[in-house]
C-alpha cells in the first residue's frame, strides 16, 4: 500500500469534522512527513438554524492528539 508523504488540503473549508477526519488519516499513515491545512477553519461550523458560526475546537484537538 502506497502512503501519502506530503499532503496539501490547504483552502477546503474542512471545519472541524474534516480536522477529525484528517486526524485519522495522520494516526493511519506513518510516511505523512508534511501536511498544509492552512485556512480551513479547523476551529468553527456554520450553524444554518442559528445564523453563525459556532466555536468547536474537536477537531484541533484530533489532530493535535494523532501528531
């Protein structure tokens, strides 16, 4: 199985539930040596029933827990 060395999702608006996805990935893949996740609001979803953005910093603390 071929791993990932460098990784670039910088950009996506991965929120916090694709920052616990993309920890997964980390614990899962031994090779990463670089990953940008730069301007994804890692740390907030938009909540449409309230209108705004809602702080969640799960998924900082998923990746911070796989690295």
């Amino acid at each position: 199985m071929n791993m990932a060395e460098e990784l670039d999702v910088s950009g996506q608006n991965l929120g916090a539930e694709g920052a616990k996805t993309m920890a997964v990935f980390i614990k899962n893949n031994r090779a990463l040596t670089s990953l940008n996740i730069s301007s994804n609001n890692l740390a907030s979803y938009y909540d449409s029933s309230q209108r705004k953005r809602i702080s969640d910093i799960t998924g900082i603390k998923a990746l911070a827990a796989a690295i």
